[in-house]
C-alpha cells in the first residue's frame, strides 16, 4: 500500500509548507501549494527524484500521535453555579473614587446611621470622624450620593429636604453649642405647625457668618439648667420656650402660643409671670405687657377696647357692667345692649387657664341663655387680629333681634 493511504486529515505544524492530499483509486497526488506543481506518482513506475513535498508528507506520518491533555480535577468553583468560590477572595466595597465594580460583600457604611438618625443630613466633620477620608467624601459628593445644601453640610441623594432636615442642617452649620429656641420650638413641641424659618440660637459670645432665607440666627446663651433634646433636635424645656416666645414673637403671634402652654398645663401663669419679670434681656418691655394683659386684675383693658371698637363702628345704646337677675341671683355682664338682650362676654386670653374658672364662665353664659339672652363671646385674639369679625357678629345680632322684636 502506499504511503499516501496511510494519511489522514492532520494540522502541519506552524511554519511549514501546506500540502493538501488526495487519494483517487490507484492514482494520489499531492499538491504543494508553494511549487504551484501538481506532481502524479503511479504504482509500478520506475523511481524518480523524491519531489520536496514528498518529504514534508513523510516527515508529517512521523510525527508522533498527539497526547491529549490531562485530566484535570473539577473546580470547587464549578459545583453550583450560584455558589461562589472558596478559592477566591471577596472584593471589598470602595467609596469615592473607587473602580465602580460591583462588590461581593459590603462592609458596613458607617455614615449611614448618622444620616437615618438627622433627617438624611450629614456634615462633613462628622463624616471624618465616622471614618471617611477626605477623597472619599469628595467622590460622594462627585457621585452625587451627597449634596451640598450648606457649607460642609449634606444631604444623601435618597433623602427629601424636609422641615427636619433643614433645621438639622441649620443647627450643623452653625456650629458647637447652636439649638433650637423660641417659635420654632414651640413648632417642634407641637403648638403650631412647623415652618420656616428657623430660629437658631448660638452663644452670645461666639459670631457666626452663616446667612440663609431659612434661618433666623440669634446670639443668646442658654443656661445647662435649660437645655433639652427632643427628637434628636437640641433645644430649651418648657419654661424656657414660652420665656423665649414671649421676647422673641410679636404679642398677637406670641399669645396663642401661651394661651396654649397654660391650657396644656406646660407652664404655671404666676412662675412664667416672676420669669419675665426677671428678664433683663432684649424683647423684656414686651414680654411684660404681654404678661400684664393676661393677668386677672388687667382684663380690663380688654374691655376697654372693645368698647372703643363698639363707639368707632357706632353701634350705640350699650352699657357696662350690667347686671341681669336668673332664678334670684344676679349674673353681671361685661357689655350688654339690654333693650335687645344682648351680652358681649369679653374674654382674657388666660381665662381658660383654670378648670375651675372655666366651668364658671360656660355655666354662667348658659344661664344666660337660658332666659332668653344672646351672648356674644370674644376674646383677646380676636379683640387684637381681626376687630371687624367682632363688630360684624355683634351688627348681625342686632338685626336678628330687631326683626325678632318687630315681628
């Protein structure tokens, strides 16, 4: 047999001639695809010069079969897919301008908590002492994880910019020793809905170049003695809140708020009445009138103006101090038109102050009603923010009773 049956289809070894065998009955030819010949070798002819690819072939058949590759064991990796690999050690979170690959196992944020804890608001002091380098609290501000909403003050990306948020980013910006007084934490106690802006109250003997449309920043001191945190929020007790209120607001915005801490039983009339009369600081005048006008023995001036209110309108035919007679007893009226039966009860903004006293006044006004009397009752509120509400309800009594009395 020739040597050409023997071959099969085998991969020449890099560098050497291509030589593609054919294999026709009798006849076999090799093409050399580097000679451009195609040279015919017959059984039974006489020997001829062995042609250049002739020896390429014979040395191919020599060649050693090749050795498969060993058997290697099976990988740890490869046993589950979703198993990860033992041999393989896990990648750790970077932070900031970190490679951006996804990471096997997070390493806890130590900025998380004290994010959850502040409304979502975090300073950068804070992050160092946490932990953070500087580069890697400048890549999370370059990520927008964080932003910046005061100097060296944040905000995470997850984060709404609330009411709490932005009185813990004020109190951050403004430094060691800054709380929360006044109105704002009345708001916080829940005497009146929060809003801005903020009231910040530093040490008198520290300045502060912090400006913002949401803060109202203040230099007082704040004794230890009246020091509080509610909420996470650092800020003044009880007593000190309605102290501040009474300096800090205007009358007619302060008073609802007071009125409030006395009904609530927050505060005592007669210990926050001796605390703004030691008041030596600025607003003190005002906190004084405003506590004089609450006073028992100075409702009158309440009266007083609503009889300036009842002149200026020119309502006429009332008269003061009236006295009516219900089941033998006489009940005396502040003002009264007594032809039309008519009773203006006007009201001190702590009348309600005492339980007792206002179980007196609500059985007195029905009594009143009782025998036929229209009470009309008004208080300093409503005497000092709206007096025409007070003049139209007591012109629409009129006329009700004048149609009554006509009829």
């Amino acid at each position: 047999m020739s040597v050409f049956n023997t071959l099969g289809p085998r991969s020449l070894p890099s560098g050497r001639s291509a030589a593609r065998i054919r294999i026709a009955g009798r006849k076999a030819q090799v093409d050399n695809p580097a000679s451009g010949r195609s040279p015919t070798l017959r059984v039974g002819d006489p020997p001829q010069t062995p042609h250049p690819a002739s020896a390429a072939v014979a040395a191919i058949c020599a060649l050693p079969p090749p050795t498969p590759p060993p058997q290697q064991p099976p990988s740890p990796c490869t046993a589950t897919a979703r198993q990860p690999c033992p041999q393989i050690r896990p990648r750790l979170q970077t932070d900031g301008a970190g490679s951006g690959q996804s990471s096997v196992v997070r390493t806890p944020d130590p900025t998380t908590a004290i994010c959850r804890s502040q409304a979502g608001v975090i300073s950068r002091r804070q992050a160092l002492a946490a932990g953070l380098t500087e580069r890697q609290v400048d890549g999370r501000l370059g990520s927008h994880r964080w932003s910046r909403i005061l100097p060296g003050v944040y905000l995470a990306a997850d984060a709404a910019l609330s009411w709490d948020a932005w009185a813990h980013a004020l109190l951050l910006a403004a430094g060691p020793g800054a709380r929360l007084v006044g109105e704002t934490t009345a708001a916080l106690r829940g005497l009146v809905p929060k809003k801005l802006p903020i009231t910040v109250a530093i040490p008198a003997g520290r300045r502060s170049g912090l400006r913002h449309p949401n803060l109202k920043l203040l230099r007082l001191d704040v004794p230890a003695s009246d020091r509080v945190t509610i909420d996470g929020f650092p800020t003044t007790n009880r007593l000190r809140t309605a102290v501040d209120v009474a300096h800090l607001m205007p009358p007619t915005d302060a008073q609802p708020i007071l009125d409030r801490m006395l009904v609530l039983d927050h505060v005592d009339l007669e210990q926050l009445t001796a605390a703004i009369d030691a008041s030596r600081r600025h607003g003190s005048a005002q906190a004084r009138r405003l506590m004089a006008s609450a006073n028992d023995r100075a409702a009158a001036e309440s009266e007083r103006m609503a009889r300036r209110l009842l002149r200026d309108a020119g309502i006429c035919g009332w008269v003061g101090n009236h006295s009516v007679e219900v089941a033998g007893r006489g009940i005396k009226v502040d003002l009264a038109l007594p032809r039309l039966r008519i009773a203006i009860e006007v009201k001190g903004w702590t009348f309600h102050s005492k339980s007792d006293r206002a179980a007196s006044d609500d059985t007195r006004l029905t009594d009143l009603q009782l025998v036929g009397w229209f009470v009309i009752p008004v208080g300093w509120l409503t005497l000092h923010r709206a007096p025409e509400k007070f003049i139209a309800q007591v012109r629409a009594a009129v006329m009700m009773r004048t149609r009554e009395m006509a009829a």
